[in-house]
C-alpha cells in the first residue's frame, strides 16, 4: 500500500502543462510590469535631456552665441526628437 501523495495521476493527468502556464503567465506579468518601469523611468530621463538642451540652447541665445535662425533651427531639432 502507498502512502502519500499519489503523483501519477498528477503527470499522467497533464497537471504538469498547467503548472507550466501558470509559470509562464508569472513571468508574462513581471516581465509586463518590469517594461512598463522601464519605459516610464526612459520617458522621464528624454524629458530631462529635453528640458537641458533647451535650457543650455537659451542661455546660448541670450549670452550672443547664436542669432535667431539658428536659434530657431536648433530649437525645432531638440523639440522633434
């Protein structure tokens, strides 16, 4: 007589293909949060090189450095990536 737990049926049974997807839909959901981090973190750090280049491009244009057209020109650049 066997005690325990009957593991036959578990394999034979196709247990073993849902254990499988409810691993992989675990990994589905970290790797869906991790990109949704990533991408939420990257969005920010493009707004602050955004907002640095304008800044430095500004005070360009107000120290004489550049004129207008190339002002403009370099502004329209930085606004369109």
């Amino acid at each position: 007589m066997m005690h325990g737990y009957n593991t036959g049926n578990f394999l034979m049974g196709g247990g073993w293909i849902w254990g499988l997807f409810q691993l992989a839909l675990v990994i589905l959901i970290v790797y869906v949060v991790w990109q949704l981090i990533q991408n939420r973190r990257g969005s920010s750090s493009q707004e602050d090189a955004r907002q640095d280049a304008l800044s430095i491009l500004d005070s360009r244009f107000a120290s004489g450095e550049i004129d207008d057209d190339e002002y403009n020109r370099k502004k329209r650049a930085i606004l369109d990536r």
